[in-house]
C-alpha cells in the first residue's frame, strides 16, 4: 500500500521563526490533507490540498502531485502553534481511505 | 451549528467489558470513519462506512464491531476480544462519495479517551 513519510520527526522553533515541513508518498492520489492536533487532541483542518498551492494567514501549503509531496509552511511561528502537523492522503485506488502520516511533532518556545 | 460530537470525552473500562463509544454528526455527509491513535503515534483506521447500512473493515477492525443504521450515527463497540484497548479514538466523516466522486475531505469530531483498567 500507499507509504507517508512525514519530515522532519520533531522541530522546535523560537517565536516568529518560519518552518517547512513536508510529506512524502509514493503513489498518487486523489486526495490529500494536512492538520494540526492540538494539545487536546482535537484534529483541525488545515488544508485540503490534493493539488497547487493555497494560504490561510501564516500558514500556506503546496501539493506537487506529480512529483509525490507536499510542503506546509508556518511564517512567523507563536506558541499556540505548537502540536502535532499531520499529512493524509487518500490514494487513487478510490476506497477513499485516508492514510496518515507519523507527524511532525513541533514546539513553539516563548 | 454543524459538526461532529464524540461521547463520552473519557471512558474507563474493566478487562473483560465491551463498551460503545458514540459518534453523531450533523452535517449531511455520506461516509464516516474511526480511528485509534496510540501515544505518539499517526492514526490507524479501523472501520469506515460509506453508506447507510454498509461498513467496511479498515487496517486494525479485530476486536471492534460498528453499527450504521442511521446516517448520522456510526458507534463504535470495543470488545473483550480487543487485547490493547486503551487509546486515543476519533470518529470522522466526509461528504463522500457517488462513485467516481474525487473529492473527500474528512472532518474530526473532539474523540475519546479510552482507559482500561
């Protein structure tokens, strides 16, 4: 099956630093999704980028489905970004199952 | 307000007792998902369903039974047959999914902590 490689494993950042994290996988897809879990647990939608590129605030994201990755940018990083970055993708197998990557653990220090 | 709302938020289990954790959303889609996360670890899917009285087995279904006899429900029983059942579970569900449909993204509810003691 599909494999997800998430890099790098754990970053930790001063504030108002900038960061790129990135997922690799090795077929293609349909459709692709990264998140953020907060220290609660709780999953939230950051992107859902199965192609190109899109911006929300600090954070923006680029798909390059061809070449198999994806890319998460965080411009000038504050505390509350901390958690866990997960990338999903959804191969074209068309089962429309998400497979997760093993995350990006990262932490914001004050 | 749409969304998705997990019950209860923690569980605690005795060896030997199956227990359901309950998953409601209300947000008109299709297809719902659950998945197990272990302490530090990405999430696993262990059931999903695509459509009203339908479900299939995902990566770790052993020990898990699921239910979907509405559309806004999809519980999730954990049972004795489950060796390790304590974990972090979170219930999702997309809009899915005519066939040939591309597009799926999936929406998390808060999830629930399950502790077996």
């Amino acid at each position: 099956g599909i494999q997800v490689e998430q890099s790098p494993p754990d970053l930790i950042l001063q504030e108002g630093a900038n960061s790129t994290l990135r997922c690799n996988f090795s077929d293609s897809v349909n459709n692709l999704q990264w998140f953020h879990q907060n220290p609660w647990g709780q999953l939230i939608n950051l992107f859902y980028i199965p192609s190109g590129t899109k911006q929300n605030g600090r954070l923006s994201a680029t798909t390059v489905a061809t070449e198999r990755y994806s890319l998460l940018y965080i411009s000038s990083s504050q505390t509350t970004d901390s958690g866990v970055y997960f990338c999903a993708v959804d191969p074209t197998s068309g089962t429309y199952k998400y497979i997760f990557g093993t995350g990006t653990r990262l932490k914001v220090l004050a | 307000d749409g969304g998705i709302t997990q019950s209860p938020k923690y569980l605690f289990r005795k060896e030997g007792q199956n227990v359901t954790l309950s998953c409601e959303q209300n947000l008109n889609h299709d297809a719902m998902y659950w998945y197990r996360q272990d302490p530090g670890q990405g999430l696993r899917l262990i059931y999903y369903s695509q459509i009203v009285n339908d479900f299939q087995k995902g990566d770790i279904a052993e020990g898990y039974s699921v239910s979907r006899e509405k559309k806004e429900s999809f519980p999730l029983t954990v049972t004795s047959a489950q060796k390790n059942p304590t974990a972090f579970y979170l219930c999702a569900s997309s809009i899915r999914a005519d066939k040939g449909a591309i597009y799926n993204e999936q929406f998390f509810g808060p999830g629930t902590r399950l502790t077996v003691l």
